[in-house]
C-alpha cells in the first residue's frame, strides 16, 4: 500500500519490518537493519560530509538497531538508476535532484526550472507551506517519501568566458546534465547546451567538448573542475537542492521508532547544512579571488533581470497543465 508523505510534519507511517536480508522483528521490537544511502557528491561536498554522515552518526547514537552505511561519489550508478533503485527497494535512501525524479513524477522537475526560485530562503518558504501536499502526490506516484531537502547551492556557471548577460552564452558550449528540464533551461538561459554525465565532465572539459558547466561553487571546486575553468560567473541561475528520498518498500520494514529518530534527523541536519553549505561556498570563492589566474564575475556585475526575464518567457510557454500552474504559482510566490 502507498504511504502518504509526511516529509514536513513528523505524522510518521506505522510499520514493524526489516530491510531485505534481515529476519523481521518480534512485535513492538526494533529489527536490526542496515541502510544504504546514496549520492552522486564525492566525500568533498558539503552534503556528504554536513548531511549523509551526519545522519549516519545521529541515527547510529540512538542505538535503535540501524546502520546506515554511505555510497558516495555514485558509487550505486548515477541520478536516473539510483532513483529506480529507491523505488523498488535495492537502495533506502538517496539524495536526488528534481530533475533526476521527473521521469517517474514530471511536476517535480518544475522546481529545477531556472530562476522559478529567486534564492534559498525563497524555496525554503515554498517548501515549508506547499511540501507535505506535494510530497504527498510524489508518494502516491513513486511509492517513495521524500522526508525533506538539503541545499546543495546556486547552481552558477564556470567557463573560458565571462558570463554576463544572456547573450554570453550563445558562442559557449555549456554543460547541463542530460535531463529534459536542465536541457530545458539551457534553452531558456540561452546556451549552447551539451548532455554530459557529471562522472564524464572532467575529461570532456579537459578535451574541449565542453567550454563550460553549471553547478554549485562547492561542485565545482569539489570535483575539480575549476582546475580547467579559470572563470565563475555568479548568475545564480537555480536553487540546487537534494531532496532526501526513502524507499517505501524500507519504511514497510522499520519500526515506528526507526521512523522518528531517521525523519527528525533528517530534519534537523537540513538547518546545520544549509550553513555548511554557505560557509563552504564562500571558502572556496574566497580562494578564486585572491588567485590572480582567475576571475570572479560578482552578482552584481550580471544583468541577473535579462536572465530572469528571459526564462520566464520561455517557461511561460514552455509548460503546460499542471506543470504551468505549479510554475506560475512559485513565481508568484517570490
């Protein structure tokens, strides 16, 4: 039976069960379980290192019989495979990008479009009054809960070039990962896109297949990316955040207690990450300025109104439905 979501208010789902492999507990017993988590960040990023390894230590302490035990660096395959991974219950939980879940639940992608959010606090609010409706519709398609989200920051460009306005881009061959709303904003950004996997993008950057990408400093800087690309371009052009996602097929094994102390935990880390998050961030621009090889467009060296208006016309009519409804409604939300 489909669980509802209940990423944003703690009404857990009640169950007494195990993960594959492990015998099921005696009633009102806690079984003993080992979950895997994935991800497609190296141990580098902030959220391995201020998000899955927090929840590991946390949910560990409470001494409730779980383990969770961490495959970073898409050590499970990438985004798409890990998510159908998650569905039938071979991974417990992943952190995911919306773009990534939009194959089995398209209005999630909307929430990846470029400029839908204007910033962090913007999708944070968005989240906090409209997620447990939307997470709940999520469940009922995907048989998996999203419990909450993690910032993973503003996704800005780095390139050969300074990125200045929209029509700096058009003479780029710009990286997006290859799924139908990134490949969607390149279009209403106006770049020159090319589909890459992110475990592929060093050697394409290094062979000149790509003259740019787009990701957060922290990415960027983490996967060493910047060790070609000499130029950031802080356009800020999309809300990057993981939303962590568990297979219902693991909450039908956990007890009531296994639930609580992993959704609180989850919850709890999404404040401590944010500022891991920011913190780390701005380490790493600290370093691209002071280092004379490189340059650093500043926020408010970009014409970010040309970029904003530009999408909005695109998306204006690149959605329709559901999708167009959902989109409108976030943008009115700014």
């Amino acid at each position: 039976m489909k669980r509802l979501a209940v990423a944003l208010t703690l009404v857990l789902l009640t169950a007494g069960c195990t993960t594959s492999g492990n015998a099921p507990a005696a009633e009102g017993e806690n079984p003993t379980l080992t979950l895997k988590i994935g991800s497609s960040q190296p141990e580098t990023q902030p959220n391995f290192y201020c998000g899955m390894k927090l929840l590991k230590e946390r949910v560990e302490a409470q001494n409730l019989g779980l383990t969770i035990d961490m495959f970073p660096n898409s050590q499970l395959g990438p985004d798409a495979e890990r998510f159908a991974s998650v569905q039938t219950g071979d991974i417990d939980i992943d952190l995911q990008g919306g773009s990534a879940m939009s194959t089995a639940f398209p209005k999630i992608g909307v929430l990846d479009a470029a400029y839908a959010f204007n910033d962090i606090d913007h999708f944070f609010a968005w989240i906090d009054k409209n997620g447990q409706a939307f997470f709940t519709e999520f469940n009922t398609a995907t048989d998996t809960t999203i419990v909450d989200a993690w910032y993973f920051g503003m996704r800005t460009f780095t390139a050969t070039k300074p990125i200045r306005k929209p029509e700096d881009l058009a003479s780029l061959k710009i990286r997006f990962p290859n799924t139908p709303q990134f490949l969607a904003n390149a279009k209403a950004l106006g770049a020159n896109a090319v589909a890459i996997a992110v475990e592929e993008l060093y050697l394409a950057l290094q062979q000149g297949i790509a003259q740019g990408q787009e990701n957060p400093v922290t990415a960027t800087h983490a996967q060493k990316f910047d060790e070609i690309l000499k130029v950031a371009s802080l356009n800020n052009h999309q809300v990057g955040a993981h939303f962590v996602v568990v297979s219902d097929k693991t909450l039908d094994r956990m007890s009531q207690p296994q639930k609580d102390a992993l959704f609180t935990a989850i919850h709890d880390i999404r404040a401590e990450n944010r500022r891991c998050v920011d913190d780390e961030t701005e380490k790493v621009l600290d370093g691209w300025r002071a280092d004379p090889a490189r340059t650093v467009v500043e926020v408010d060296q970009i014409d970010r109104n040309a970029f904003i208006t530009k999408a909005e016309a695109f998306f204006n009519t690149h959605y329709t439905g559901e999708n167009l409804e959902l989109y409108k409604s976030i943008r009115a939300s700014a």
